[in-house]
C-alpha cells in the first residue's frame, strides 16, 4: 500500500504560484468594483484634489507654496489631461498606485516571510475595507501606503539583492524625495536610519555599498527636492504640515476616543467617508499576538525598523487622528507576524506528521476566507447602505446629460465645473443662466426662481434623501 505523501500532490507544488494567482486576479477585480461602482461618486475632497490638480503646471512647480502631495497632484492632472473629467479619470491615479503597492506589499511579505505567510497575510489585507476605499478614492490618501511599501521594499532589495543593486538603490534615494512630499513620511526615512544606526547587521551592509553611487543617488534625489525647498523658504509653516504637527493643540480625549473608534470600535461600526474599524476583530487579535512577537524578538532587523516606526508614528497620530492611513502598513507586518506565530507554533507541535500539518492549516484557511468575505461584503454593503456614508458620495457627474449646454452651478460649486467644462468641452457652466438661451440646466444648489423659465424635469439619484441632484429649466412661451 502506498503511504499518503502531501508532497505529490499537484496543488501542493504549485500552492504559492496558486495563491499569487488568486491574490492577482481578486486585486484587480477589487480594484474596478471600487473604482467604478462603490462609492460609485465622487466626495468633496475628490472634487477638492481635482480642482488642485487642474491648476499644476511647469511653471508653478517653483511659484506655488502648496505643493504638498505633488507627485500624486501631477499624476491627476495627466490622467484629466488624457481623459478628461469623469469620476474613473479622477480615480485612475489612485487606482494604479493602489495596484502597485497591493504588488509591492506581496513582494516585501515574500520578502520578510515564508511563501504561506506572505499569501495570507496579504489576501487579509486588500480585502479590507481601509484598503478598497483608499485604492479608489481619488485623492492622495493612497500615498500613505503606496510610499512605505516602495521604501521598505526597496530597502530590503537593496540588502538581500546583488544583482541590479545600482537601480535600487537610485530608486529608493528618489522614491524617498518624492514621499517628502507627503506628510508623515519624514518619520519611515527617520525610522530605517535609526535603524541603520542601531542595528549591527544594517550597519555592515551599508558599509558594502558603493560611496559613488550612494552620492550620485543622493544628488538626484536632491535635485527632485528643489521645489519642496523653495516651498519651504517661502513659508516656514509648511515644514509643520509635513511633520503632521496640528497648528493648534488637540483636545487629546477627543483624539483617544477617534483612535480607538478607527482601531477598537467593533461593537459600532461606522464611519464618513472611511469605514471604521480599519481591521476585523479577528485580524486585530491576530495583529495583538504580531505586536507580542514583536517584542519577543525586538533585537531583529525587521523588529527594529516596525518598533521604531511606530515609536516615531504614535505621537503624531495621537496629535492628529486624520492621518491612520499611514499606521496601514505597520499592522499588515504585525499581522504576517501574528500568523507566522500561530502556524509556526503548530508546526513545532506535530514536525513530522502530515495529517496534523493539514489539520493545522484548516482552521487558518477558513479564519482568512471569513476575514476576507467579511471584510469584502463589510465595504460593499457599507458604502451602498449606511447612511451616514453613502450620502458623502455624489453621482452628478453621470448625471448630466449629454446634451446640456449650459449649467448653472452656486459659488461654491463653480471651481469643480469650471474643471469639469474645461476638460470636456462642455457644458458652458456659469452662476446664472445665459441670456437668449432657452434651457438650461441647474444644480440642486443653484436651483431657485429663474424669471421667464419653469421646471421642465429634474434629475435624481437612487439615494433615498437629498435625491434632487439637477432642473432642466426651459423658458416659458405665451
């Protein structure tokens, strides 16, 4: 009789190369679900990055102070350049950087951790809801994740690859002056430093790169800052807003009972535009026993550069609670941490038996699935049904028909659509109607009496208060 042998089954030989393969093709139906039907609209701070991109250009690069998140800003104003304005042209630079660091993460997991880990661990987390609202909301959140994953990974590139070690290291030097632009991540190049500094083992490996190249890719990076540098020049103050250092004190107890809603809040989720909490309870007990691990074994590299960076991070976030999204990457590391604890554990228990091996991995498996469909059915169904989320997304833009002219918008509406009529060549948006025009249509804002014109239709949406979105006004003939 032929002994049962895990190893010779065909699914067991290729069970990374399978697993990758679900992670790709969930990553990229996850990405165009969210990207073009939930929210399935644009919020406010979307219309506000569009309005700010649109106004980049080579010659206010070195002119304008505000300048904080340019990289993605120049990224949106190409994406409305080529495709003009519609709400997966806004989400498109999100979108790409989104699948990006969705591949990077995996390579940095595979990276740190064994193949299974690495696939777990990182099914978890593009299935929650942080990550699926950040990879298409079109705004430079995505940039919290996208940076430290490009940082980290090309670090641990540069350490363990030999091979095309001159492109990563040029990469990482101008990887790290673009994410200058980005609040809060002045503290991840503080944390791998320190690390540097404190870790023998780092400390040796940087002694085996090249001096030449290291300066050449520093002046390259330098030469990427110089906008940055005059920005600040110019307004001293700006230095605060990238450090995430609020300009007035915080009231703490406040920002204590906000944090532990976005990290602890299980019993009542909610949320404005980001769901909360950011992780289900059951990837946050695993997440506690990757912190427990953490400490356990503090004196590794990679204990060092986490234990470090959230050192560097809490401060900030305690100060200021809007910028979580930066604390993402930390706690997928703490996760892969916590599963490399929990199976390791079990593999220790039964090192030779097979049957027990399998019987270890069931209830790992099933605990992933149902923290994946969770969190998958968590944001679909919030972001559609909860109505303290739902009605901080607007339709309008699909809203429009395609034959309007001329649109009456408020003032405070007009910045947007002026955007909007620029790019796509229509309609002519004003704050009033047109003289000698015959219809026109207006916002809900802008509604109100027009003389000599009477409500011919109006366009709603499904959303079940506030439905009246735009009036198709005509004139009225005697």
């Amino acid at each position: 009789m032929m002994s049962f042998n895990i190893f010779d089954f065909f699914i067991y030989k290729w069970r990374y190369w399978i697993g990758y393969g679900i992670i790709t093709v969930g990553l990229i139906a996850a990405l165009i679900f969210a990207g073009m039907y939930l929210p399935g609209g644009i919020s406010h701070q979307e219309m506000q990055s569009v309005i700010k991109s649109n106004s980049l250009g080579l010659t206010s690069l070195f002119k304008s102070t505000d300048i904080v998140h340019l990289p993605y800003h120049l990224l949106q104003h190409v994406s409305l350049a080529i495709f003009g304005v519609s709400i997966l042209s806004i989400k498109l630079p999100s979108i790409i950087l989104a699948f990006l660091s969705a591949i990077g993460m995996v390579l940095l997991l595979r990276l740190w951790f064994k193949p299974g880990i690495a696939v777990l661990a990182s099914l978890i987390a593009i299935t929650t809801g942080q990550f699926i609202f950040i990879a298409q909301d079109g705004t430079p959140s995505i940039l919290y994740l996208f940076w430290p994953v490009s940082l980290i990974l090309l670090a641990s590139l540069i350490s363990s690859q030999k091979r095309f070690r001159m492109f990563y290291k040029m990469s990482f030097f101008i990887v790290a002056a673009l994410s200058m632009y980005t609040p809060l991540n002045f503290y991840i190049l503080i944390a791998l430093a320190t690390a540097i500094i404190l870790h023998p083992h780092l400390r040796f490996m940087i002694r085996q790169l090249s001096k030449k190249e290291i300066i050449a890719s520093l002046v390259v990076a330098f030469l990427m800052l110089i906008p940055l540098i005059v920005a600040l020049l110019k307004a001293p103050s700006l230095a605060l807003t990238l450090l995430g250092i609020p300009s007035h004190w915080p009231t703490l107890s406040a920002n204590f009972s906000s944090l532990g809603a976005q990290y602890l809040g299980f019993n009542r989720p909610s949320g404005t535009l980001l769901m909360t909490p950011f992780f289900e309870l059951g990837s946050m007990l695993i997440i506690a026993i990757g912190v427990y691990q953490l400490i356990q074994n503090r004196e590794t590299a990679k204990g060092y550069v986490i234990g470090l960076w959230l050192l560097c991070l809490a401060p900030v976030i305690i100060l200021n609670p809007n910028f979580t999204s930066i604390s993402f990457l930390p706690l997928v590391l703490l996760l892969a941490l916590g599963l490399k604890a929990l199976l390791s554990h079990w593999y220790e228990l039964f090192p030779f038996n097979p049957y027990a091996r399998i019987g270890g991995l069931i209830p790992v498996v099933i605990l992933v699935a149902v923290l994946t469909l969770s969190g998958i059915d968590r944001y679909v169904h919030g972001y559609q049904y909860d109505p303290n989320i739902a009605p901080n997304f607007s339709m309008d833009l699909k809203l429009i028909p395609a034959d309007t002219k001329n649109l009456v918008v408020s003032d405070n509406e007009l910045a947007f659509y002026q955007v909007v009529s620029e790019h796509n060549k229509k309609p002519v948006v004003t704050t009033m109607p047109i003289a000698g025009e015959n219809s026109f249509l207006a916002t809900r804002q802008a509604n109100q009496a027009f003389a000599g014109f009477r409500i011919d239709r109006i366009i709603t949406s499904p959303l079940s208060s506030d439905s009246d979105r735009f009036y198709l006004y005509t004139k009225i003939t005697d």
